[in-house]
C-alpha cells in the first residue's frame, strides 16, 4: 500500500527544512480538506504555503510524494499511539485486549486514509504484504508471545494475521461496499478481526500485561498491512 515507514523517529532535519516539511504538510492537508485529493497539485502547493516550486519538487519529487509523506506523517503519529499511548491500544492491557484493539484501530486508520492511499500509489502496484518486515506483523508477533496458544507457530500465525489487516484489502472491501459510509465499514471490518482474533485465541490464558516494547531496530512497517 505504501513505501516502508522507518519504525521509530524521523531522522533529523536541518530546522529550514523541517519547517518547510511541517508548512506544506499543513498546507496539503487544508486542500484535500476542503477540495478533494484530487485537487492537490505541485504547483498549487507550491503557490498556496508561499515556497518555492523548487522547494515542493526537491522535498516530494511527484504529486505522489506529497500523499506518502502525509501516509508517513500519519503512521508514525500511529505507532506512538500503540507504544506509548493509553491501552488497550498502547501497553498496560491484557494482550488479547491490545490485539484487538490494535486491529480495529488499524482498520479505521487505514479506511479513514483510503483516498490519500490510493493517490500515493499513483499508478504503481501496492508492496506484496509480507515482503519485508511490517510493524503490523512485528506487533501482532509480539503480542502473541504473551499469549499461551500452545504449540502453534507464532510466526506463521503472525504473518496470517496480518494477512487480514492487509491494506489493499481493505481499501477493495472499502470501496467495494458503496452503499455503506465509512464508519460503518470500519466497525464491520473491526467487529470481524475481533471475532477471528478471539477464535483463534480461544481457550486460551492471556499472560500479564507488559509494558515492554518490541526492539525497533532492523524493524520497517507499511502503510496497509
């Protein structure tokens, strides 16, 4: 769905251009706001935060480059939420509880997201889900291992899962049901990664909750998935 997101902080950035990141960033945002994706163009960028074209062309490169760096912007303010937010999302839950909310929450993130998604892809095929290493697969492992399922192999069973939190997926359930908003998509999608969570978890004891955070490194997450 995406290029990969580095897990954990940005790299540093000259002050000049962190500032001009956060004024077009905000800038896009107002026009896909109030005009549609659609509506978004370089140089309509460019005119409306007062920079220079040159400026937009050498941070985006294309149109597409705008909406990733919004994906981006948005997935890392998401992860902060699961590592360090309140639970059941973030830490301090019972695990079974974090993965459920951690799926409903990526459901909802990725729907809410749909539009900006499919115009970052601009024509290109959406990452193959497993290709590398997603933070959705790396959470999800994590959580399992708290969780006593026996003898199943997490890290197949990880990979499924986060087989179902795909984000091309998604996006084609999403759209695919035209006769229902959003929200509604959302909480079907969510209500169905609860119940195959909870059936696969069954008769199982969850472990105590931890506060403990997957090591970041060698770890990259996408988008959708």
């Amino acid at each position: 769905m995406s290029q990969p997101v580095t897990w954990g902080s940005p790299r540093a950035e000259r002050a000049d251009a962190a500032r001009n990141r956060r004024v077009l960033l905000a800038t896009a945002r107002e026009i896909i706001g109030t005009q549609g994706a659609g509506k978004l163009t370089m140089d309509g960028l460019a005119e409306r935060a007062g920079l220079g074209k040159g400026t937009v062309y050498r941070r985006f490169g294309t149109r597409a480059g705008i909406f990733q760096a919004l994906l981006d912007d948005d997935e890392r303010h998401f992860q902060e939420q699961v590592f360090s937010g309140p639970p059941p999302l973030g830490p301090g839950a019972p695990p079974l509880d974090r993965l459920i909310a951690y799926g409903r929450a990526r459901t909802v993130f990725l729907i809410g997201h749909r539009e900006i998604a499919r115009a970052a892809l601009d024509g290109r095929e959406p990452v193959p889900a497993g290709s590398q290493t997603p933070m959705s697969r790396v959470h999800i492992r994590f959580l399992l291992g708290q969780i006593c399922l026996g003898s199943a192999d997490l890290d197949v069973l990880a990979t499924q899962l986060t087989a179902a939190l795909d984000g091309p997926l998604l996006l084609y359930l999403s759209s695919a049901t035209l006769s229902r908003t959003a929200p509604q998509v959302a909480e079907r999608l969510g209500s169905g990664w609860e119940d195959l969570v909870r059936r696969v978890c069954a008769q199982t004891v969850a472990g105590p909750p931890s506060d403990e955070i997957p090591p970041p490194t060698a770890a990259t997450g996408h988008i959708g998935a």
